[in-house]
C-alpha cells in the first residue's frame, strides 16, 4: 500500500486559524504588526487578507516571521480583479497569490506538523460556500 509523501515540518506548540484580516485597513495591519510571542505555534490564514497582491506579499511575510509555520488559504477578497495591477483574469490572480505565499514563506499545501505517529496534519482546502448551494 502506498502511503501519501506528507511533507513533514517541525511540531508546533499549538495551532491558530484567522480569516478575514481585511490588511487594507490600518488599524488590522498594526495588529499584526504587533504580534508576537507565536514563534512556536503555527497559524492557518482562511482568506481575506487583503485584495492587493502587493499587499498580500507583505501581510504573508510578517506572519511568516510571527510564526513558525504558516497555512494559507486564497479567500474571494483576494480574487477581486483590477485588470490595471493584477493580470489577465481572477485565475491569473489566483495563481499569483499561491506564488506570493510561497516567496512569503507561507504554506498552501497540505503538511504533517511533527513525527508521523503523533502529528498533527493541516490541510490547505480551497472551497466557498454559497447560500445557494443549499438549493
């Protein structure tokens, strides 16, 4: 049986998650700005950071030295097209915010957080829900 190839990082002490941290505002970005003591834990980013790619490298990066690991998930915030700034469509743009919280130093792929037998695993999972889906 083949087993799933877990990208292992070192354990963390505990596990945050955090969405719709709207960085576009100043008062949020000095709350980030502001963190500290988290260099143990690891945080899951649910989306919404912000809608400027420029700004999403930055937001990424200052979790990344905040925190030991850091998960990130695209939100529709992020999504909002500017044909000016951000490329030809919002699939573009998509795939240009996987690349920004990678050279942020953030994770979107799924990890197995310490040993195999005692980790714990985070799972990246892009989806939204729609009222509408419920039919």
């Amino acid at each position: 049986q083949r087993r799933h190839a877990w990208r292992h990082l070192s354990a963390v002490e505990r596990v945050w998650a955090i969405s719709d941290l709207h960085m576009e505002h100043e008062a949020n970005f000095d709350f980030v700005s502001g963190l500290a003591g988290f260099e143990r834990d690891a945080l899951v980013v649910a989306g919404d950071v912000c809608t400027s790619l420029a700004l999403l490298r930055s937001a990424l990066k200052l979790l990344a030295e905040r925190f030991r690991h850091v998960f990130y998930v695209v939100g529709n915030h992020e999504l909002w097209h500017d044909a000016q700034s951000d490329g030809a469509d919002s699939f573009e743009k998509l795939l240009a915010c996987y690349e920004a919280a990678t050279a942020a130093g953030a994770h979107a792929a799924p990890a197995l957080l310490g040993s195999s037998s005692g980790g714990v695993a985070i799972v990246p999972l892009q989806s939204w829900y729609h009222f509408g889906f419920l039919g």
